[in-house]
C-alpha cells in the first residue's frame, strides 16, 4: 500500500474511534456506489451523519484537510448520499454532512479537528 493511501486508512480508522467515542453508532465504511464513495455513515441521535474524512501531514503543502473538501467534492458526496438514503430506505431521515480533519503531527501522532454541520 503507497504512503498516501496507508496515510488516508489511519486517518478513517482514528476518525471511526473518535465517532464510535462521542457516541455515533457507525452504520457503514467506505460505503460505494457507482457515482463514488462515502467514507463513514454514523448515527447521532437519530440524524444519519455522512462524514468525508481528510487525512494530510503537518507540514504539507496543499492548505489544511479540511479547505481540500471544494464545492465540487460537496456536489459529489451530496449525490452519493441520495444514492445511500434511497438504496437503505431512509430517503426521509434528518441528515447531516459533516468532516474530520486529521493532521499526521511530525512525531506520527494524530490531531483531530470534528467539523458538524461543515457542508
């Protein structure tokens, strides 16, 4: 597996734990269909919570994880989630998109920045 790929996987499972840890019940991972992906899909109190998961080193070079998710990203994950809500039958469910920045810290740490609401 390349770096940024291994570099992506531990950002999803840290942001996983984190949801799990403030209580979300995790419904998917990595959910696909054939317009693109959702990486979480929780629960928290009865609103379905699409989560988009940016994973990006300290010291990179291309802003921070979460000024990567553009106004285009957001067309898509919108589109995939209607795909999601129809396809499990809750096309009427209070929903919610939210990300979670995760920053690799030089020391191989990683900080976590929660955004609800963010799209």
């Amino acid at each position: 597996m390349d770096k940024r790929r291994e570099t992506g996987r531990r950002g999803e499972e840290a942001a996983a734990r984190y949801l799990a840890a403030k209580g979300y019940r995790l419904l998917n991972r990595n959910w696909r269909c054939r317009l693109g992906e959702l990486d979480i899909v929780a629960e928290d109190k009865g609103t379905i919570v699409f989560v988009e998961v940016r994973t990006r080193a300290a010291h990179g070079r291309f802003g921070t994880p979460a000024e990567s998710v553009d106004i285009r990203k957001q067309r898509k994950l919108a589109a995939v989630a209607q795909v999601y809500l129809a396809q499990t039958g809750r096309q009427h469910a209070q929903v919610r998109f939210d990300v979670i920045a995760c920053t690799v810290r030089s020391d191989g740490e990683m900080d976590i920045e929660h955004i609800p609401g963010a799209m």
